[in-house]
C-alpha cells in the first residue's frame, strides 16, 4: 500500500495571533462547543491522555472529557488501569482532543490529582445503572478470561442489584481526574501545510503567554 500520495488540503479557516482571547480555556471553550454542534464528530468530547510509567514508558489511550471546571479538564477512570497507576507514580499529563472534520487540533500538557470521592460519588450516580455495574466489575487493563468471563460477572453483578433493589455504588478504584494544564496549543489547518498553531503557557504570576509557533 502507497501512503505517500495521500494528502488533503485545509481549508476551512484560520486563526490569528491577535483573534485569540487572553484566557485559552475562553477559546478551548469555544472551540468545543462548535465540535458539539458538529453533525460530523461522532465523539466530540473525546481525547487522548498520554502517560509516563516509573520507568519511563509512554502510553496512550482515549477517554471522554466530562466536565470543564476551574481551569481543570476533569475525566474518570479506574484508578488500579495502566493509566491510574501511571498517573500515581508520574501526575506529568498530555491530553490531545482531534476534531478532523473542522480541522482542528488541541493539545495540552499539565499536572493531574484526584478529585474528591464525594465528587466522584456524584457523578458515579448520575451515570446510567448499566455503566455503573461495567465500572464495578472491569478490572481495567488487567488480562482477563475471556468475553464469557466479563459477561457473566457483569450478569452476576446485575442480578446482586436487582435483588437488593439498591443501587451500584461506586467502588473505591473508581474516580475521576483533574488535569491543570500549564500548555496549551490550538492547531488550525491551512492550505499547504501553512497550519496556524497558538501555544499559550502557564506563567508563575497565573497569566498566559501567547505565541505563534511555525507549522
């Protein structure tokens, strides 16, 4: 197969130096709601978390941002995955949100903590009974049997729910993540390969610096 004459021009628009509010999470915020509106992003919410193990091996996976708040990118995992244990030895983060149909690109870099169990609490109840009981049974990234093995703890754990007619609550592995950036790029596609990309860096004092960075 010949990938080399695969190409696509970008065309959908711009992004200038002097257009760019002073506060990048104003501008992600925009940036997101217009990939929400977007027939054509099936997952728009979507983003890739880049980690580093204790001895220094990157790894990368998707996960759904779920909620935006006081500066932090907030998403929920098992705490005991690959990604939870890595994030316990090294909080160091990279987040990349691609929205190819606007031809556009985030990435973020920064520092991730736990948020509290009673907020994690609260948005484990707010997920639907079905993907509370996946969460309570997976053991995330752990080798498993097989598919049976999956289904019948998933089952197992229904009938335990139905049962005592109570809800799952959410188990202790369980929780989600603030990641507080200190980069963040935004990347805008251009014709031949001229990208837009607009980096904005945490100073000491809490205010951004804005650069433009060649394509």
């Amino acid at each position: 197969m010949d990938l080399s004459g695969i190409r696509k021009e970008y065309t959908r628009g711009g992004l200038n130096r002097r257009d760019v509010p002073p506060d990048p999470l104003i501008l992600f915020e925009q940036w997101l709601a217009t990939a929400v509106g977007a027939q054509e992003i099936t997952e728009p919410t979507a983003m890739a978390v880049g980690t580093v193990s204790a001895d220094c091996r990157p790894s990368i996976r998707t996960v759904l941002l779920k909620e935006l708040r006081d500066g932090q990118f907030v998403f929920f995992t098992h705490y005991e995955s690959r990604k939870g244990r890595q994030l316990a030895a090294n909080p160091q983060v990279a987040l990349s949100f691609l929205w190819y149909p606007l031809e556009r690109q985030v990435h973020i870099e920064g520092t991730a903590e736990r948020i509290s169990p009673e907020e994690s609490d609260a948005y484990f109840r707010s997920r639907p009974p079905g993907s509370r009981i996946g969460a309570a049974v997976s053991p995330q990234s752990r080798p498993i049997p097989g598919r049976a093995w999956l289904a019948e703890a998933y089952e197992t754990k229904l009938a335990e729910a139905e049962s005592s007619d109570t809800p799952v609550e959410r188990p202790e592995h369980w929780g989600g993540v603030a990641v507080t950036p200190v980069r963040i790029e935004f990347w805008q596609g251009r014709e031949n390969r001229l990208h837009d990309r607009i980096l904005y860096t945490r100073q000491d004092d809490g205010s951004w610096r804005i650069e433009r960075l060649a394509p």
